[in-house]
C-alpha cells in the first residue's frame, strides 16, 4: 500500500533523474528510474544474460510474472529501480528493495545486475553508488547486500564500497541447478560512517 511518506520519497528520488554516467574509457550511459514502460526492454536485458549470471539471481527475472511483481513493488514505492541504458538497451540495472513497516523500516538492501558485455568500465560500482545516495537521501540508516560465498567479484565491489560481511549462513540458498550455496551478508551503516565519499573511494 502506498504511504504519504513513501510517495514523498519517490518525489524526492525521481528529482535526481533523468542523469547521464561516464563510465571508464569515457563511454556514456543514460541513467533512469525503471517504470511500467519497461516491462519488455527489462525482459531483454534479463534474457541476455549468461547463464552464469542468472544462476545466482535469487529471482529468475526472465520470468515476465516476476517482472510484473517488481514493477508492483515500483509502483507501491517499495522498490526503487535505477536502469543504465546504452543506445536504447538497458546493460544494467540496480535496485533499493526497502519495507517501511516493521523492524526493518530503517534499513535497505542493495541489487545490482550488470551485462557481462559491458563489465570492467566501472558501471557495477556506480550503479551502487546511485543506490547510496538515494538511500541516504530517504534517511535509511544502513544498507545490506546479499550474495553467494562464491561471487567474489561482487563481494570485492562492496567491500571497496566500504561493506563489511555480518554473517554467512551455510547452505541457505539453492541455485538454479539445485546446488546448495553459503549466502554472504553484506552490510553499511549509512548512520555511522555516512555515504561513501571520494576519499573513502
């Protein structure tokens, strides 16, 4: 159910967009916040995804009905979605998954999916960025990131970001082949250390 307050945050997100990223290299991409208008240019991306990529996503978002409940969640304010767009095409995306009820009303968690095809240029880690900022500007006080004990390179993205590991729970997650991975938490308090700065980079 949509909350004055929510709507007033999405207000205030929406401010920081449309904006444009320069990625390492100098290649442009457009950034933008993920609406209903969507739906199938996101079922692309997700698509074109290797099949690797997709055996850790806790979701199998090439599924249209998944999409159709991650644009319910959009629409309801309790998920932010940032979309990276490339010559019409969208080659990442990152998302602020954030419940306003509850014990959990000050925390946030971190999702960041990026095209293999366009890894190593740097957008992983400012997509993330994009998700601190939003996050800090609604007044979350810590962000958390979940991962597989193997996904190294994304945990070696956070803990750039300033992540710390809070727990690993064995066994708790089973990929898309059925094997039972540890998952990884990640997280960042926003309260005490602030949004990552350049210095902190």
């Amino acid at each position: 159910m949509t909350t004055e307050a929510s709507a007033r945050q999405a207000a205030l997100i929406a401010r920081r967009y449309p904006s444009r990223a320069t990625l390492r290299g100098g290649r442009e991409i457009d950034m933008r916040l993920m609406s209903s208008a969507d739906k199938a240019r996101f079922l692309a991306f997700a698509r074109s995804l290797s099949t690797d990529d997709l055996l850790y996503l806790p979701w199998d978002i090439t599924d249209e009905g998944v999409v159709d409940r991650w644009l319910e969640n959009i629409a309801e304010h309790r998920t932010t979605t940032v979309l990276a767009i490339d010559s019409g095409d969208i080659v990442g995306e990152a998302s602020l998954v954030h419940n306003e009820a509850g014990w959990t009303d000050h925390m946030g968690e971190i999702r960041v999916t990026v095209n293999s095809q366009i890894r190593g240029q740097g957008l992983g880690r400012f997509l993330a960025e994009e998700i601190f900022a939003i996050a800090d500007s609604i007044g979350l006080e810590r962000i958390s990131a979940r991962m597989t004990h193997d996904q190294l390179s994304a945990q070696a993205v956070f803990e750039s970001l300033g992540f710390q590991p809070v727990a690993t729970l064995p066994g708790w997650v089973m990929d898309r082949s059925g094997r039972l991975r540890d998952l990884v938490v990640m997280a960042y308090d926003l309260r005490a250390r602030g949004a990552p700065t350049s210095a902190q980079r």
